[in-house]
C-alpha cells in the first residue's frame, strides 16, 4: 500500500539523502585511495565531469530553453534533498541550495576543510559538464556551503 502522507515524503527524503551521502562516501573513499597511490584529483575532475557530460546528451532534452530545462533538472525530489529554491527566467535558472548531504557526508569523514571545498568543486564538474551539452548554456557557480557559506549559489545562464 503507497500513502502520501508528510511523514512518508519525509522518510523518503531522508532515504534519498543518505544514498547520496553514502555515494559521497564512496567519492571520498576512491579519491583518497588513488592519492595513495599517487594521483591527484584530475581522475576524479576528469571522471564526474564525463559522468555530466553523458546525462546532459542521454537524460535531458536538447534545448535552448531554460524553461524546459529547469523542470527536468531540478525534480520535486532534488528540489526537496537540497532545500532548494529556485528562480527561472529566459535569461537564467538560479538555484540557491540551502543543504547539501554530500557536504554533510564529507564532514562526516574529515575535518579537512581545504578537501571539503576540492571535494564539492569536482562534484559541482557534473553540472559543468551537463551545461557543456547546451550550447545555449553557461554554468556559474557562487557561494557553497563547503566554502562556510549558508547556501550554495548555482546559476545555468543563457550565452550571449
């Protein structure tokens, strides 16, 4: 039996967040064991922003509009994991991230701050590398919470 009830959307939530956590630990773990043996964090660079550019030709619609795209990236369950708010235009899709459960996990395993920050900048290679696919689109990114700020700022503007 599915109910849809607040305490069962939160459950999910919380159940969506910690698969992210745990592939953010999964992140953390390879990196770390591929700079045992002496590499640095290109593989990882080079890795997830593959990774973005394959969903952003395989999972989205080829378009030039934010408005199509917006929907498709930012789903009721993304928007919810990260306490997003989220503003669109012709001109730009501005999203502010006011949590983020890779970050939670990552505290979780270190207190290294300046790997934190390496950390969240390759993972934020994904979304570089879905905006790549775009020609109409350029990705920004702002403040993140891993920097010490309360929100992360991502931004996909329209070139012009």
């Amino acid at each position: 039996m599915i109910t849809n009830n607040a305490s069962d959307r939160g459950q999910h939530i919380k159940d969506l967040r910690d698969a992210i956590e745990h592939r953010a630990t999964w992140f953390y773990y390879l990196v770390e064991e591929a700079q045992k043996r002496g590499l640095g964090y290109d593989f990882a660079r080079d890795a997830i922003r593959g990774c973005g550019c394959f969903h952003g030709k395989n999972k989205y619609t080829n378009t030039e509009d934010l408005k199509t795209f917006a929907p498709e990236f930012i789903t009721d369950n993304v928007r919810n994991i990260f306490e997003m708010d989220v503003n669109v235009t012709d001109e730009a899709m501005k999203i502010e991230f006011h949590y983020c459960p890779l970050v939670s996990a990552w505290k979780k395993l270190t207190n290294d701050e300046e790997k934190i920050e390496i950390l969240c900048d390759i993972a934020m290679d994904g979304d570089r590398g879905i905006a790549d696919q775009f020609e109409a689109f350029e990705f920004e990114l702002g403040k993140t919470i891993a920097k010490g700020n309360d929100i992360c700022e991502v931004c996909f503007r329209k070139v012009k």
